[in-house]
C-alpha cells in the first residue's frame, strides 16, 4: 500500500462522541472521535490528515441497517468529519475508512 490507512466500525448514542472499534491504523497516532452536534461528528489526530490527499468513505448501513445519508469528509490537516443526517444514535458497528495518500 502506498497510503496510510484507519478503518474502523462507528457506534454512537445520545450526545456521546462516537466509540470506534479500531481494525486497523497505519496512520502513526490515536484517532480521537468527538461529538459536535446532532449526526455531526470529527475524528482528530493532529497532523495526520494531508487536505487533498485524504480520502474517507463510511457506508451508509450497520447493526441497524440502513441509516440514511451519511457522509465522510477531510475538513483540515487535523480532522475528518462524518455527518450522519438522521442525527443521533444512527451509527452502529458502521464501517469507516480514511485514507492518506503520500
């Protein structure tokens, strides 16, 4: 592989941040998830996510099937941000995948 990668299931309830269940991290650091507003949450690691060089994609479906629009993107060199327009409680085990190309 020629990037770096995180992959990772998502649940999350009420206004607690997102806990992830972490299947693989090439990326050097701990993500740290974070609520910020209903369905609207950041993944953080300072430095880890190069802006035009990261890709995210989380599917739209987990252990309560589908769960509406959900989308994935690089906000700064720090932070990937997933908005999840049901709100809260919508992830459950659902799978995300960042990407960081050289």
């Amino acid at each position: 592989e020629n990037y770096k990668v995180y992959t990772a299931l998502l649940t999350q309830s009420g206004t607690s941040a997102p806990t992830a269940t972490v299947l693989e991290n090439t990326l050097g650091g701990t993500v740290v998830w974070s609520y910020t507003a209903s369905g609207d949450y950041l993944a953080t690691l300072s430095g880890a996510f190069t802006i035009g060089k990261t890709w995210a994609m989380i599917a739209p479906y987990g252990d309560n099937g589908p769960s509406g629009i959900i989308s994935a993107a690089n906000v700064s060199a720090n932070s990937v941000r997933v908005v999840d327009l049901n709100g809260d409680a919508g992830l459950s085990n659902t799978p995300i995948e960042i990407r960081v190309y050289p």
